[in-house]
C-alpha cells in the first residue's frame, strides 16, 4: 500500500476529510508560504485528530531551537525540512524526519547520499517558492533515485497523474498539496477523494 501524505492542512474541516477519507499523514506548513499556517491554529487542528494520524511539521531553514518549541507545543509526530538543512541539522531530532530533495536536474540525485536515517522527499525544484509549485519533475530522475533506496514521491501530483506515477516509479509514498486544492490552502474534498481513490486503485 503506498504511504499518503496531504500538505498544507489549514484548517479542521479539510484535517478531518483527510483523515475520514484513509490518508497516513498530514502536513502542517510552519514556513513563509501561501499555506503557513499559526502554531496556535495547528495545534487545535491537531488536538482531536486521530492518534494513528501521522501530523508532520514542514519548516525551511527554521532555528532548531524554533522547530523544537513548534514540536512540543503543536504534539507533531515528524518534521519535513524542505530548505538547505545539511544531515547533522537533520540528526539533531529525535522525531522522523522526511527531507526534501529540489529535482532541478539528474545531478540532484547525489545530494541523497549525505542523508542518513532519514526519509527522502522529491519535490520540484524552483528558484521562487520551497515547494507547493504545482509542476512535475520528470519521473525518469525517480527512477533512478531508486538506486539509492525509498522515497516519497511529491511534486506537480494530483488525481489525474497520481495513478501513472505509481505504476511508473513505485515509490514508498506519494505527496500531494496543490494538487488537490480549490485554492491555496483550501482542499477540495472531491480532488482528496478522488486522489486518494486513484492511488488505491493503482495499488490494487
């Protein structure tokens, strides 16, 4: 069964869709982004939530001291660096940590090697904006990122795509934010189902 993670939760009612609907993992955005979201609104989105609910904390070159506060405070279950954090920023955690990895070319790939015990992320690569781009990298970088072991895939996924990915790269996991939103941070409960559908589909 591939491990599915929806980012940029907001708000409770799209946490619940989410959670109703079989997801393994939420993200909550902590970073200067469209979809940020306060520690005090995560922390009472989170509050009710299942516990079996993975809720991920997703900073960008955030102070560990920062990270750590947010952690305790919000009851996170795992961090998402998506910055420039090298691998003893990344070890300085005890939670599970997933760290993203920008595709800007092939060459990319060899920054996977200097991450240890951590869960790898692909994501597209933008000089703007950390993540959240809405556009695909190409699936054939994923596949040789395969070569050096398991991965969540992420990046430009959405219902209509989400199915190819899986039966072409095999991943661990898949990622989705933008992909299934009526605007930026606002879900679409169909695109949640209907993503969530697909990939179980795929599964199958």
């Amino acid at each position: 069964m591939t491990w599915i993670k929806i980012c940029g939760i907001t708000n409770i009612e799209n946490a619940f869709e989410a959670s109703f609907l079989g997801v393994d993992a939420l993200g909550f955005i902590f970073a200067p982004s469209q979809r940020r979201v306060e520690p005090s609104i995560a922390k009472k989105i989170i509050r009710p939530l299942p516990k079996t609910l993975l809720k991920v904390g997703v900073f960008v070159d955030e102070d560990p001291k920062e990270v750590m506060r947010i952690i305790d405070y919000c009851a996170l279950d795992a961090l998402q660096f998506h910055g420039q954090e090298p691998p003893e920023y990344c070890q300085k955690f005890f939670h599970p940590v997933l760290k993203a990895i920008r595709i800007k070319n092939l060459d990319s790939l060899r920054e996977i090697e200097n991450y240890r015990n951590v869960t790898i992320l692909l994501d597209s690569y933008s000089p703007h904006q950390a993540g959240g781009t809405g556009n695909p990298f190409s699936w054939d970088i994923a596949l040789r990122a395969k070569e050096r072991g398991t991965f969540v895939l992420s990046g430009g996924l959405n219902p209509n795509n989400v199915g190819e990915a899986i039966k072409k790269v095999k991943p661990w996991g898949v990622d989705v934010c933008s992909g299934v939103e009526m605007l930026p941070g606002k879900k679409d409960s169909s695109k949640m189902a209907e993503f969530i559908r697909r990939v179980r589909e795929t599964d199958e």
